[in-house]
C-alpha cells in the first residue's frame, strides 16, 4: 500500500461513521499519517500508521487522554482497554490486528455504551 492510498482508505471509512464530525490531517510523510477524526471538540479518533516500522495508534481521545485504544509495533498488536486504557491487554483478543474500520467500529460500540453518542 501506498501512502496516497492509505490517506485515501482513512478518509473514505472516516466517512462511513456518523459520529465522525470532521476529518484532520496532522501529517502526512513518505511512509506515515497522523489524523484526528474529530468527535467533537477535544474529542477524537486518533490515526498513526507508519508502513516502514509496522506502527500503527489508533486511540480514542477525550482531553487529551487516551480512553482506548489498539497499537502495533513492529506488526505486534495489543489493546488498550476501555475499562483501564493505561494497561496493555495481550490476551487472544488484545493481541488481534484491526484496521480502521474495525476500530471505529469498536469505538461506536464503547461511545454508545457509555452513552456518548
């Protein structure tokens, strides 16, 4: 995948999930992005993917704080929970690849249980 094309399947899901108000680019490289998809003010999806390291961030903000998430390094995956998001969750479950979709997905889930939205 390409970083043009990345750029493109970031911006076409955040499209698909009502509750993504705006989309924010913060950064585009050669081999990275960083985006916020803004919920409301001081409350987003955040998006890093760098293709060289097999890094990828993807965390649900409020002020600031991580409230969950699900982070790869070097292509190793594990979940920040909803419950603790300051612990590293690398049960079956933590450790499972999601892309963005499935991560949006999972965050409408956590933002209509908590009624967020």
């Amino acid at each position: 995948m390409t970083i043009g094309e990345l750029v493109k399947e970031i911006e076409t899901i955040a499209g698909k999930f009502e509750f993504i108000r705006n989309v924010v680019k913060i950064d585009v490289t050669d081999f990275s992005v960083k985006y916020r998809l803004m919920i409301a003010e001081d409350f987003n999806v955040q998006v890093y993917i760098n293709l060289r390291k097999g890094t990828t961030g993807l965390a649900l903000i409020f002020h600031g704080q991580r409230l969950y998430g699900r982070d790869s390094e070097e292509w190793k995956w594990h979940r920040h929970p909803f419950e603790d998001p300051d612990s590293h969750d690398f049960s079956a479950e933590g450790c499972q690849e999601v892309r963005l979709e499935e991560f949006l997905q999972e965050v409408r889930d956590i933002l209509e249980r908590a009624k967020l939205i």
